[in-house]
C-alpha cells in the first residue's frame, strides 16, 4: 500500500511538471503556465515592489519634496507646502496606477473597445447611454462658474 500512494504520488508530480512546462494549443496558443507560475521569474517577481525612498526631484517643485515607502510599499508623502504635496501626490499615484485610472476613464466613457476590441462594445453602448461624459463636463462647468472653487483651483 505504501508503494501504491509513493506511485501514484510521482505520476501526478510528474503529470503536473509536464503540463506546467508545456504548451497548448486549443485554437489559440496557451503558454506553459510554470514559467507564469515559477515564484523567482513569474509574475510574483512583479508583485514585490523594489520601490526605495526617493527624493522627488520634477519641474513645479518649490521645494524638496520625500517619498518614503513602508513594508506593504504604501508611499509616505513628506512635503514643505500643499502645493508640492499635492504635485508629488498625484505623481507617484500616476506612476503606480496610471493603467488603472486610464482604463477606468476609457470604461467611464464607453471606451473600452479601443483596447480589448469588438467584445466590449455592448458594455461601451450602454455606458455611453449613462452618459457619464456628458455628466462630467457639466459638473466642470459648474466647478468653474464656482468662485470659491475657482479660488483654490489654481
């Protein structure tokens, strides 16, 4: 019995590297998942930020400006002023999500289709329906005719 589960036990270790390593074709080609999977060269690699502290240094800046990383690579913002803050802010959040904040815009506007093609275009109508476009260039307007708003704008 003791033979039996060693046995069975490398068949599906030897089952699994094989299918791991090798790649498929089921209409389309499918990659070996190992290399995906491996954690020293996959797509953990990416997951574990290298990020360091930096000091920013980019046109606009009054003064220095300290971004300081914690253990879960949450980004400290250490600035002189709320117009560097503010500047250093929505830099470093471009820098780690711009993707995100792109294709949120892209979904907002029923758009979706200029990147992942055709399948999307049933979810583009209906957003363009909802017409959220339409809402955020009226709530602009609004914003801009606001003096106190328009005060603290810039």
């Amino acid at each position: 019995m003791k033979f039996v589960k060693v046995g069975v036990s490398l068949i599906i270790t030897v089952s699994l590297v094989y299918f791991l390593n090798s790649s498929w074709n089921f209409g389309s080609p499918i990659p070996a998942l190992g290399k995906f999977l491996n954690p020293f060269g996959g797509f953990w690699q990416n997951a574990e930020g290298k990020e360091q502290n930096e000091t920013l240094h980019l046109v606009g800046l009054k003064d220095e400006v300290i971004i300081q990383y914690d253990s879960l690579l949450i980004p400290h913002i250490f600035a002189k002023n709320d117009a560097d803050l503010y500047l250093a802010q929505g830099y470093i959040t471009a820098k780690n999500r711009l993707w995100q904040m792109e294709f949120q815009t892209h979904a907002a506007a029923g758009r979706i289709s200029e990147i992942i093609g055709s399948a999307a275009l049933d979810y583009d109508r209906i957003q363009r329906r909802r017409g959220m476009v339409f809402a955020a260039e009226n709530a602009l307007k609004a914003m801009e005719e606001d003096p106190i708003a328009e005060s603290h704008g810039g």
